[in-house]
C-alpha cells in the first residue's frame, strides 16, 4: 500500500540546510504524524510522501518555494524601542511573539537594536533556503484502516 491525499501517515525525518546543519529531527520522539494533501506540512514535504510505502525511505531536496518561502524584506519593519517595556532590554536573536491588527499572533526575531529603532524580522528561520529530509514511512493510515509493518 502506497501513501495517497487523504491517508493519515507517520513518518520519521531528519530535516537538514544543504550545508548539512540539521535544524529538526524525529529521532527519539513519536513520529510525525498528518493527513497527506490536507496543508499541514510544507508542499514539498507533503508532495514526498505520496506514493511511499512503509519502510520505504527517501532523502529530499526542497526548494525554498516548496519549503517556508522566500525571504520576503517587506517582513522586516523598524519597531520603536519606546513601545518595549522599560523592564525589557532588547538583544539580537530575541524572539518575541507579537500580534497584527487582526489580533493574530506571530514570531519575530529581533536583527538589529538601534538607539530609537529595533529591526524585528518576521520571516520564517528557514525562509529562502533549500531544504534536506531524510524521510522513512512508518505508518499509514488510509480512512481508518492502519497499515503496519
């Protein structure tokens, strides 16, 4: 049985840069776990899985379109330092979640701390880069029938 849209699977992974700097891993947790074409993972991870089988294993290369996008300046913006709390001294590679208009909420990291200005960076951490996974198929679920090996 091959991994389709709509199958629930379970895989291990290793997510690496091309420099081989591994950034994520499955290793020594319970593995991933989502439905295949339903948006939860990146395209390209997604797009992997499909047509695997279990046991099978596979490494993936996935382009920064495919993966967290590319690197976008509009997401970096010049925040008044004024508008930190007193008791907060602002430091490069802070991260610090903030909310837009519509009260959602998402990460930025702070890049620059000026005098007046601190440079927040909203991009994703691996917006613009090639991806590397080491993928192997563990489960699949299809529509309630779990396939083991």
């Amino acid at each position: 049985m091959q991994a389709k849209k709509g199958d629930t699977v379970r895989v291990h992974y290793t997510g690496k840069l091309t420099s081989g700097e591994q950034f994520d891993s499955s290793a020594g947790r319970a593995p991933l776990e989502f439905e295949v074409g339903a948006g939860m993972m990146i395209k390209g991870f997604d797009d992997a899985v499909v047509g695997m089988a279990i046991g099978d294993k596979k490494t993936i290369n996935i382009p920064a379109h495919e993966g967290y996008g590319e690197r976008s300046e509009e997401m970096v913006i010049d925040f008044p330092r004024s508008n930190f709390p007193d008791d907060m001294a602002p430091e490069v590679g802070m991260q610090l979640v903030m909310n837009n208009s519509a009260g959602q909420q998402f990460p930025v990291t702070i890049v620059e701390v000026g005098e007046e200005l601190v440079k927040l960076d909203a991009n994703h951490f691996l917006a613009g880069k090639e991806l590397v996974f080491d993928i192997e198929m563990v489960e699949i679920d299809a529509k309630g029938l779990i396939i083991v090996p």
